[in-house]
C-alpha cells in the first residue's frame, strides 16, 4: 500500500473517532455531522416515541416557518459583521488606513496647534509637504514607480488632461453668474474681486497682493498634488484589487472628508455651535461628492493628471475670484453665496465628468469584445499595469479572424481533397 493510501487510511478512522476535530470542514459534512450530533442528542424514547400526523404536521410547519424567518435575519446579520470584519482585518485596508493617518495626524496638528493656537499661517503647506514626503517614500520603499501610481510621464496623456481639466472648471462660469444674478434681485450691488488670501487688491500693495496670488497658487498645485497621489494614487489602487472600484472609492471618499472635517472643527473655539453643525454637514457631503468624482476621472483615463489638474483649478478659481456685495459700502468683502456657488460649480463639473466617464466605459467595453478570442485581462487602469503583465501581454497571440480562418480551413480541405484524389 502507498504512503498516500495509508494517510488517507489513518485520516478516515481518525474522522470517524468522537474526538476528532477536523481544521476545516466542507459543508455537507458539516450539515451531516450536525444532524448526527442532533440525533445523537436526543433520547431514546424521544426517538421511539412518534407524534401523530396531525401533530407532526403543525409542529413541522410552525418549527419551518420560524426557523426560516429566524434563518433569513441571522443571515443578514451575519453578512453584514462578516463584511465590515473582513475589511477592517484585511491587510489591504491596514496599509491604507495607516498611509491616511500618517497624513492626518500631521495636518490636524497644523491646523489645530499652529494656526488657531499659535497664529501661524502655513495655510496648510506644512501638512502637504509632509504628505509628499511620505508618500515618495512608500513608493520607492514598495519598488514603485510613477507610473505604477498613476502618473505616467506621457506628454500627450498629460496634455489630454489638461484640456479635459480646462473643460471641466469652465463650470464655474454659470456658478458665477448665477451668484451674480442672485445678489442682484436680493437689492444688492454685485462685483467680481481677486482676492489674495481674504486680502483685495485695494487693501494692500500690489507688492504683497501679487506676493500672496503666486503664493496661493503654489500651494494649490502643491496640495490637489499631494491629495490626489494620496487618495486617487496610492490609497485608490491598494483597495481596488481587493475590494474592487465602488466599495474602494466609497472608502476613499470617506477618508477624503474626514480630512477636509479637521478644517470646519480647528475653528469650535472661534465659531457658535449653531454655524458649526451646518458647516461640517456641508463639508461631509461636498467632499465626499468630489472625492467620487475624482475617483471616476481616475477609473476612466487611466491616471491622476486629470484629477490633480481639476482639483488644481477648482481650489484655485474659487480662492481667487469672489462675487461681493458692494452696495453697503467699499469695506464689505463678505462672499455670502460661496457655499452655494461651490455647489453649482461642481454640480455642473460631475455632470460634464460623468458624460466623459460613460463615454470611456462604453468604448473600452467595445474594444473588448472587439478581442475575440484572445483571453487577457483587461484593466480598469493603466496605473494597475506592472511590466510583467505588459511583457504577458504582449507574448500572446493576436486575434484573429474567424472569417479568414474559415476560408483557409475551406483551402486545406480542398487541397487535401485534390491531393486524395490524385494519390487515388
């Protein structure tokens, strides 16, 4: 008898044992062995003594019907604790809730210590530069490179994100205009004015005002960059392969207004409960609803360049341009609908963004199933690629076509046909 034979030997009657405890079990056997220890269970004379027919067939249906409501909810239940325990100890979710927190600590320590304790305006550039610190380190500690993030060095796919991007924040002509519109029929006086970090061109020099337009700028490009290398880049392609695009972009967006939360609570001792509450309501939504979108840019070009570029010149254009009242005087720089034009920018934006998105979906669906038989895995994101899967692919056959198949499989036939004959 062979090795293998004995163990299965030894392995059956040590199953058949009372004591035996098998590490993994399939589930017939663990629905037989279940019955049998129910059956074991009882008493002889319970299992002698048999209800009536009537009694057997109330008893069964009530004991059914209760056992599978009781069945349907404890399935539920149990669904739902299994899935939040599988992603809360999923190594996966581990590396990016621990890329997040890193970031997150550093700039709820800006934001609440040296801005509103210490009066010190970084305007949260210490936290960004951080977080670009970090994350380059993650990349080339991980063997990474740019591309593998989603920054391929591409001219022309830089390029075409850029005009995408332009196109995409032209939105914030009708926001504008609508905000215009409504200052005017509330009586108002309406202007548009650049600011400068909350500071007009009229109240300092144009030393210190240009100083300050180049400064906001910088950190915009500095922050929409670090941003989305974070969340769309790193954090974005650790989840999607385990998780897949929806439920990671769902945590991905989460994660995005927990961040943005740090600014409307660093100012509890400085602005009433009653402002406060709406404030962080406004940017629960508001940000979760950018993260989203941005997450749709990334799954249909392929990288973050289109991302990082509308996330640049939203914070940029609504930094800079504000609509005011000047009918109570020159003095009055208050922006009362900017929360509401934020909304009509980006309503707009997601509406252009989704049409792009469909559109790109649609087209990569064609392409294939325009492959035929050829059996590769298609990508969601060129991002995802490494060069083993781009070398892989490439050393499979090409599709070919079955009509041309057909014609010279109808040539061999003949030809063997021809030459049968001629042998005859």
């Amino acid at each position: 008898m062979s090795k293998k034979e004995d163990l299965m030997k030894e392995f059956g009657e040590a199953e058949m044992r009372s004591n035996f405890k098998a590490p993994v079990k399939p589930i017939i056997m663990q629905q037989s062995s279940g019955l049998h220890d129910d059956l074991e269970g009882k008493k002889e004379s319970d299992l002698t003594a048999e209800p009536s027919e009537g009694q057997a067939s109330e008893t069964a249906h009530t004991h059914s019907s209760h056992k599978h409501s009781s069945s349907h909810h404890g399935k539920k239940k149990h669904r739902f604790f299994r899935a939040v325990v599988n992603v809360f100890s999923d190594r996966t979710f581990c590396k990016m809730l621990n890329a997040f927190l890193f970031c997150l600590i550093v700039n709820a320590f800006e934001y609440f210590f040296l801005i509103n304790q210490k009066n010190i305006q970084t305007r949260g550039a210490i936290s960004k530069i951080f977080g670009v610190i970090i994350l380059f380190i993650f990349m080339y500690s991980a063997r990474l490179k740019p591309k593998n993030l989603g920054l391929p060095p591409d001219p022309r796919a830089i390029i075409s994100a850029l005009k995408k991007a332009i196109f995409f924040s032209l939105a914030f002509i009708p926001a504008y205009l609508i905000d215009i519109l409504i200052v005017l029929i509330k009586g108002g006086s309406p202007r548009l004015t650049v600011f400068a970090y909350n500071q007009p061109h009229s109240s300092v020099g144009f030393v210190d005002w240009a100083a300050n337009i180049l400064l906001l700028i910088v950190i915009s490009a500095l922050s929409s960059f670090m941003l989305e290398f974070l969340f769309r880049g790193v954090i974005l392609r650790m989840g999607r392969a385990k998780f897949g695009f929806v439920q990671t972009a769902f945590i991905v967006s989460i994660f995005y207004f927990i961040w943005y939360l740090i600014v409307p609570l660093s100012k509890i001792t400085r602005i009433p409960l009653g402002r406060l509450i709406p404030l962080c309501l406004f940017y629960l939504v508001f940000e979760f609803f950018l993260s989203f979108k941005w997450c749709l840019c990334v799954r249909a070009t392929g990288s973050i360049w289109l991302a990082i570029f509308d996330h640049f010149f939203f914070i940029t254009i609504t930094g800079v341009l504000r609509v005011v009242n000047t009918a109570e005087g020159v003095s009055n720089y208050i922006d009362v609908n900017k929360y509401w034009r934020y909304v009509i920018f980006q309503a707009i934006s997601f509406a252009l963004c989704y049409m792009f998105y469909k559109k790109r979906m649609l087209l990569r669906k064609k392409k294939q199933s325009a492959r035929g038989s050829r059996s590769t895995f298609v990508f969601d994101s060129l991002a995802d690629m490494v060069p083993e899967d781009i070398n892989s692919d490439r050393k499979q056959p090409l599709s070919v076509d079955e009509s041309k198949l057909d014609e010279n499989y109808k040539k061999y036939l003949d030809s063997t046909q021809t030459s049968d004959s001629h042998h005859k």
